[in-house]
C-alpha cells in the first residue's frame, strides 16, 4: 500500500513549484497512465487498483516500472480528480527542448494562454490534426500542470512542446509564415496557407496576441463571425483554424 512519504510527494506534484524542483509530475486515470507507458516518457511509479494491474500486467512488467496498489481512497487523496478511481502514475518532465518548423507543418504558437482547460484542449487538437508541435510563451500555464494533462486526453505523450521568449523565439522564423487569429484579420476561408508551412500564433483568452508578438505576424486571419457571440474560446479557435488548414492540404 502507499505509504505517507510516497502520498506527500504525490501531492506536492500538484504545485508548480515541487513539480519543477523533483522534475515530476503525475498522470491520472486509467486511458492517459496507459498512454503515458506506451510513450517515451519516463516513468517512475505507477499507484493503482488491485483491476487496473492485473488488466495491464503485460505492460507493467514490459515497462519495468514500479508499482503499488492504492484503494480507491488512496487514488483521490494524492490525485487531483474524485472522478479518478483507476491509478495515478508519476513521470519525469521532459527537457525544454528548441522546435521550429521542419517541412511543411504547421507550428502551433501561443501566446499567454493562462487556463489550464484550454491549453490541455489545444494539444489535443493539435495531435487530432497532425500539428506535433507547440511553442509557449513563458507566461503560458505549465504544459505539467494536472489540468493540463487531464484535458489533453493522452494526447501530451505525442505533442513536443516548448517554452521560449515569442519575440526572440519568432525573430528566426523567416522565410516561414507566421498566421496570427486577429478579430480584424482576413478570412481564415480565403488564406493561403502554403507548401512550405509556417507558424500560427493564437493569443490570450482575454486579450488576443500581445502586441510584442503581433510585430512578428506576417499573416493577419480571423474567424470570419455571423452571429451575436462576443469571441472564441481558444481551444475552439484553435480547431477551426487547424481544420481549414488541414482542407487545403487535403
């Protein structure tokens, strides 16, 4: 059974802080903990129901990765989710590792994105359209945050993401395009979103993209909008632009 040093440092998991100094953090729920072990990710712990081990016992002992059993009870005091019931793995983070565009790809670039919803929400579509690669402003939540692993529904162990300066981090990105989601920005239906790929910048949930970020857009586009809606949620945003990319490559 889990022991109470092993619970404290699955709690302390769920704070920035200690996720950045133990270079950890945790995974919840049955279809994302077996996403993460058929991943790259290195795994240290797995807690889980005396069910979910049996039922993924070929993997476990394919993985090598240390196991425990936890009750139901356990599982909701050291995750961060009551809907939970199943196991919860812990991870190390990834190195902060530099991606720009190779081919044609599309990069997905954000900026200030702050809910930990919505950024869990984009990378799943990301990897629903085949765009591998984010690019986050350092004031973007953290990719390890458990919200942020939660909505992305397993797709984080296929997403390379990472954080840099926009303003520095764009200054390489010529000859590549960069598309930014603007409300007065041309028709998303009527861009041109080339063979050589290029970048698309989506901004904060509040305030769009920065204006420090908006000097490097060579592409204004906007959703085009018919009726009375204010805005966009971003992941939404991100989806339809991703979409109409993805009709053109076809």
């Amino acid at each position: 059974m889990l022991s109470k040093n092993q619970i404290k440092y699955y709690k302390s998991l769920q704070i920035k802080k200690f996720r950045q100094i133990h270079q950890s953090f945790t995974v919840e729920g049955a279809k994302s903990v077996v996403e993460l072990l058929e991943s790259d990710f290195e795994v240290e712990l797995v807690a889980a129901t005396e069910d979910f081990l049996d039922s993924h016992a070929t993997l476990l002992r394919a993985t090598g990765v240390d196991t425990v059993p936890a009750t139901e009870g356990d599982l909701a005091q050291i995750g961060s989710f009551q809907s939970n019931n199943a196991c919860v793995a812990i991870a190390k983070t990834k190195e902060n590792r530099f991606t720009d565009v190779s081919g044609q790809e599309i990069v997905i670039v954000l900026d200030d994105i702050r809910d930990p919803g919505n950024l869990g929400t984009i990378i799943r579509i990301a990897d629903w359209y085949g765009f591998p690669k984010i690019v986050c402003s350092v004031t973007t939540t953290d990719f390890y945050n458990p919200k942020v692993i939660a909505a992305s529904m397993g797709s984080f162990t296929r997403v390379q993401m990472y954080y840099a300066e926009l303003p520095a981090y764009l200054e390489t990105a010529a000859p590549a395009p960069v598309f930014g989601t603007f409300l007065e920005g041309a028709s998303v239906y009527d861009a041109v979103f080339g063979p050589k790929g290029g970048y698309l910048v989506l901004g904060n949930e509040a305030n769009g993209i920065s204006g420090e970020v908006a000097a490097y857009v060579t592409e204004k586009i906007s959703i085009p909008r018919f009726g009375g809606a204010e805005s966009l949620n971003a992941g939404i945003a991100t989806a339809v632009v991703c979409d109409n990319i993805r009709r053109q490559w076809k």
